[in-house]
C-alpha cells in the first residue's frame, strides 16, 4: 500500500523523522503553516559530552513571526551559527566511527550561506538522504490544511517539547557519550550517521513498524 506522508520539513531531522520518510512512497513538506519557536523547524540534538546538546538556526525576529509562513522564515546570519554549529558537531563526533567518513560532504552546509530556513532545513534533509544512497523525492504543500485527506499526518512530529512512546521502542546503538550519559533516543539523525554509516539505513528500514503497520 502507497505511504502518502505530510511532514514538516526540520532541520536535520530526527531519527524517527527519517524512518518515516525513508518508509514513504512520497513526501509533502509543509511549508504553509504558521512558524512556531522551539520547534524541530529550526533545531536538533545532538549527544554531547555533557548530554543531549542543543543547536538551533536564529531566525529573524518580528512582531509578526507568529502568523508567517514557515516558508518565508529568513535567517539571522549576523549571528556566526554555522562555525558554533559545525565546532559543536565537530567536539561531539570528531572520534565517532564515521565522522571523517562523512566530514568533506557536510562541512559545506556550514560555509555556505543560506538567507530562507526552508532551503537550508531541505538541503540538510538532501544531504543525508544522498549520503545513505537513497532517493529522495518530495513536493510542497500548496496551501494549509488543517485536517488534510487521503494522506498520513506526521506533522506532529515537529514538536520538540512533546514526549512520544515510539522514542522507547527505539533500538539502542552504541553512542559516543553512552559510557556517561547511556543512550539517548531520537537525536538528529546526524547522530546515528557518525556512529553507524552505511548501516543507518537498515536502522531505519527496521522501523518501520513503529509508524506503519507491516
């Protein structure tokens, strides 16, 4: 049966953002809803040496964020982010199994400057999908719908504050920081990318099941 998925189009998804995609037939981002702060749409995690570690992309800030689309969110680039991202991602995996592996392909993100969120939330999606050898092929909404028919509604999964069972059901990997800090489920798929490579895709091909019934 075809897997029609509506999803928000985040910042170096998630890991049970990827098993989603990774399981659909096709992809509709979303793009016409309202931006909304403390959101995957301009954040991830990643697993530091203390814990789970935060990065987020500024946004430019305006009375009128809250009714904007979330494709018209611009940038803050006055901010240095990307060197403070890519250094934080560098101290956190520079000793992981595949960070060198992956380090020439993603480091560009971070030098090349981007002025709209979408396009720097998608090319951050492209560039995993490209390195894991997988299709990646998606469409945007034309307009918001509230309660959209004939496709499944994964749009939820934007919420970064919210807690969801599937996170339990994840299988643990070994991590950089587990001796300290145990497993910590559902980071940026950045994570699983340094420690497990090529075998991310089986991963998430695994679990399926946890959104999807076989």
């Amino acid at each position: 049966m075809a897997k029609r998925i509506l999803i928000h189009p985040v910042v170096f998804p998630s890991v049970s953002h990827f098993i989603v995609m990774y399981h659909a037939n096709e992809i509709l981002f979303e793009i016409h809803d309202h931006f909304e702060k403390q959101t995957y749409r301009n954040r991830y995690y990643i697993h530091g040496a203390h814990g789970k570690q935060l990065l987020t992309v500024p946004v430019k800030h305006s009375k009128s964020n809250r009714h904007r689309a979330t494709k018209d969110i611009e940038i803050a680039n006055e901010f240095n982010w990307q060197r403070q991202h890519w250094k934080s991602i560098e101290t956190a995996y520079r000793t992981s199994p595949y960070f060198e592996y992956y380090e020439d392909d993603l480091k560009p993100l971070f030098e090349q400057k981007f002025d709209k969120l979408i396009d720097f939330n998608i090319k951050t999606i492209e560039r995993i999908f490209e390195l894991l050898d997988l299709a990646f092929r998606f469409s945007f909404t034309k307009k918001y719908e509230k309660n959209p028919g004939g496709i499944i509604d994964f749009r939820y999964l934007v919420n970064a504050k919210s807690h969801f069972d599937f996170k339990e059901r994840l299988s643990p990997y070994f991590q950089q920081f587990s001796d300290r800090n145990g497993f910590l489920p559902d980071l940026s798929m950045l994570d699983l990318l340094f420690m497990q490579g090529p075998e991310a895709a089986v991963y998430l091909k695994n679990h399926g099941d946890l959104f999807f019934n076989p």
